[in-house]
C-alpha cells in the first residue's frame, strides 16, 4: 500500500473515514436507528444472547438476566434458509432482527 508525503496510509485512511462517513449517513437517514441481528425462540419472543464471531463462523451466547453466558447457539451452515430455519428450529430458535438504536453503556 502507498503512503502519502506525510509517510502514513493515507488512502487506507481515507477509505475508512468514507465507509465510516457513509454508515453515518445511513443510520441518519433511517432516524438514528439500525437494523440488528436477534435471536428469537420458537414462540417469538427474543432471546437475551449476545451474537459473536468465532473462526468457526457466527455464535451466539446465551445469557441470564444478569448477562452471564448460560450456553451457546451455533449458526447452521446448512446450504439453503428452508434447510437452516429448519436447524434453527430443531435447536428451540430462530434468526430475525429488530431495529433499534444504540443504547448507551453505564
């Protein structure tokens, strides 16, 4: 990668100001809101997991009231959505989202 006169990655910099600048405008135009990954059970109601990237694929843990991870969800890699819905379901869940805005961490 190229540097600029001043010797740091300048267009590696830039690209990620501009990706970052068009998320931004993105998230403006939807009012301050995002379209998030959930985990829902089979009667609909969400469930408290914390979705996580492992280098076996997408995870979820599975956490209490007091966010302790209580277990794991493993994405199915099954080749078509009918055939990873029906993994999903045989496991008690399924995968939606929801939209909502960044909640702010005490």
């Amino acid at each position: 990668m190229r540097s600029g006169a001043d010797g740091f990655l300048t267009p590696w910099g830039h690209s990620v100001c501009a990706r970052e600048d068009h998320l931004a405008a993105q998230i403006a135009e939807a009012r301050g809101t995002w379209k998030f990954p959930a985990l829902f059970d089979l009667t609909g109601a969400l469930v408290p997991a914390r979705r996580t990237r492992s280098p076996y694929g997408w995870s979820w843990e599975l956490l209490d009231e007091q966010r302790s991870r209580t277990g794991w969800f493993n994405e199915s890699k099954a080749s078509t959505p009918e055939a990873r819905r029906q993994c999903h379901a045989a496991k008690g869940f399924y995968l939606s989202s929801v939209r909502g805005s960044r909640s702010q961490k005490s």
